[in-house]
C-alpha cells in the first residue's frame, strides 16, 4: 500500500452506503481510489464490501481489462467481398481505420471493396493464401440500365491504391471493364501474411 493510501472510509462516497453499494462498484470505487491515493483492492477491503460484491467488482473489472485489449486484435476478417457503392466502401473502411483494428483478407475481395488498400495502412492489413483481389474500372448505370466505365471514379480508385499496387495494374494494361485478379504469390510480396 503506498504511503500517501488513507484510510478510504473518511473519502467514502456518500452512493457507497447502504443500499445502493452494488448498483456501480467500478465507478464508486475509482471515485474512492482517486480520493484517498489508494488502489481499488485496498478501497474495496477498507469499505467492508460482502463476498458477492467483489466477486462482482472482480468479474467486472476482468471484463474492462479483457475489453480494452479487445480493440487493438481484433482484426476484420474478408472473405466473399464482391464490392458495391465506392461511397459506402469510403465511409466503412475510414470508420475501420480510425478503430486500429487490422484486416486480414481470406478470400475475395472484389470491385469497391479494394478500397480497403488505399484506406487501410499496410501494416494493418494482412493476407492469406486464400487471398484474392478483384480490381475493374468503376462504372455507373446509363438510362438503359447498361453500365458505362466513370473515367473520374476510375482514376479515384487507381490513384488511391498502393504503389505496388497502381504498378502491377498498369502492367495488365489498367483498369478496365475486365475484372483482374491479383493473388498468390505476388499478393504475398505485397502485404505480410496472416498468422
């Protein structure tokens, strides 16, 4: 117990008494922590809480570490992508950036969805053997429901991409209305495997 700790019943919050001592242990107890210099575990012993009270302060409390390693792991995993709206796929890998979650790619990852390459940094997006990445010009509908390449969009993919990326497209002659496929081994030179 370090020697500033003082005896946590003088810097008891008036919610620790009576009824209401089990309805927020974690939040009562930090407010005490905080007041007194001494660590939760002490306050607890020091406010006499029952069995059942730290069993629960105890379940919480692995539950908040568990948590809060949860989101630097976890990792979204693709696997059947075949992509959609660009605008939609922006907004989704943007908001998948700012978490810090990885991305293991573990199957096809198609059209929009490849904007997971130019969103993502590259040390947070891993691939498998399974990995496959689908990339064509991207196309908006005519009035007759055909489709017709968006020169603009297009260059707002391309450009997006990853060098490596960009240079091994214009080896197969850019993007077009054909789909092209990287995957295997030159995908692997590309992004660090997936363990």
């Amino acid at each position: 117990m370090p020697t500033s700790c003082r005896n946590a019943r003088e810097h008891r919050p008036a919610s620790l008494s009576g009824h209401s001592r089990a309805r927020n242990p974690p939040a009562l107890l930090d407010t005490a922590a905080a007041a007194s210099g001494c660590s939760i575990t002490t306050i607890a012993s020091q406010l006499q809480l029952g069995k059942a009270s730290m069993k629960i302060l105890s379940a919480l409390l692995a539950a908040a570490f568990l948590l809060a390693g949860v989101g630097s792991h976890a990792a979204v995993r693709i696997v059947d992508d075949r992509g959609g709206q660009i605008g939609e796929y922006v907004y989704k890998y943007r908001k998948l950036r700012a978490s810090g979650q990885t991305v293991m790619i573990d199957g096809l990852c198609a059209s929009a969805c490849t904007i997971v390459l130019g969103t993502i940094s590259p040390d947070k997006i891993c691939v498998t053997s399974n990995a496959t990445l689908g990339f064509h010009a991207a196309y908006d509908f005519a009035g007759n429901g055909r489709p017709v390449t968006n020169p603009e969009a297009t260059w707002m993919l391309y450009s997006g991409y990853p060098s490596q990326v960009r240079r091994w497209i214009s080896r197969r002659g850019g993007l077009t209305p054909r789909m092209i496929f990287l995957r295997g081994k030159q995908l692997q030179a590309m992004y660090h495997p997936c363990y």
